[in-house]
C-alpha cells in the first residue's frame, strides 16, 4: 500500500511547475503596469 502523501509528494513539481509558470507572470506584469501607472513614465 503507497502512502499517499509521499505519492502527492511526488506528483506536486508537476502541479506546482505550470502554475509559477502562469501566475508568477501575471503578478511581474500587473505589478509593472501599476508601477509604470503611478509613476507616469509615458
């Protein structure tokens, strides 16, 4: 019988790979255009 949390363990990268790759991204270019918008640049 696997232990499933050793078995959720392995699999997290999986999970956890797409969604850095996704949200972190997201959060750069929010946070950017906020920065850029305050500060008026253009």
């Amino acid at each position: 019988m696997v232990n499933p949390g050793i078995h959720f363990m392995t699999n997290l990268p999986s999970f956890f790979v797409p969604f850095v790759g996704l949200i972190l991204p997201a959060i750069a270019m929010a946070s950017l255009s906020l920065h850029i918008q305050k500060n008026k640049i253009f």
